[in-house]
C-alpha cells in the first residue's frame, strides 16, 4: 500500500500541472507542487519497504530478470519524482520565470517510468501473466 501513494499522488501532480498551465490556472499549478512535495516525501518509506522486502524475502541475494528491472524502475521513478519536486521549488523560488518545457518533459517521462514499474510488478505478481 505504501507504493501506491507516491504513484497516485505524482500522477495527480502531472496531470494538474500540463492542465494548469495550458488552461492557466495557477491555482492548479500550485496543488500540483504540493502534490509532488507529499509524493517525493512518501517515496522514502516506498524505497525502503521495497529494499526490505528484497533483504528479507530473498535474504538479499543477487536480483535477476523481471525482479531487477522492477527494483531500478521503481528507483529511477522515484528519482523522477524528487527531479519534479526539484523543479517545481526552483521555479516557485526564482525571481524570473524559468522554461517550462524541460518540468513538463520531466514529469511525463517520470510517468512512462512508474508506468513501466508497474508494467513489470504486474508480471511479477502474478496479474499479467
């Protein structure tokens, strides 16, 4: 349970910030850092249930396969979510107006990452095979 709260939440994130900002609505923009902020902080204890899981289920043997693309997806989503975090504080703490393009491409390629994370725990679990 505690994986699917940084999902859903940077999720929300993404879509409020394209729509924010295409139908400016700044207000939208705004719930979509607090949103990431409670995303990238419940990673912390997704990140660390996942290396326990991993430590005391296979008693930290070596990960292989399916198993080892999983772990680095979900790690490479969770650093995806702490760059858009990052990206968002910069920008609400710059004077000027930073580029917009880079924060959005970020945050979609973050969402193809959980999206493969997923993809992978599906296979893992038993749900898509």
């Amino acid at each position: 349970m505690l994986i699917h709260f940084p999902i859903a939440l940077y999720l929300a994130a993404v879509c409020l910030d394209a729509s924010g900002l295409w139908l400016k609505k700044p207000n939208w923009v705004e719930a979509a850092y607090y949103n990431l902020t409670l995303a990238a902080l419940s990673t912390l204890p997704a990140v660390v249930s996942g290396l326990a899981t991993w430590q005391w289920q296979l008693e930290g043997h070596r990960l292989k396969g399916l198993l080892l693309y999983h772990m680095l997806s979900a790690l490479a989503a969770a650093v995806f979510i702490w760059l858009s975090w990052w990206l968002h504080f910069r920008q609400r703490r710059a004077s000027q107006p930073l580029l917009i393009a880079p924060r959005i491409a970020v945050e979609l390629a973050g969402a193809i990452v959980i999206a493969l994370a997923g993809h992978l725990g599906g296979f893992l679990s038993g749900v898509n095979s």
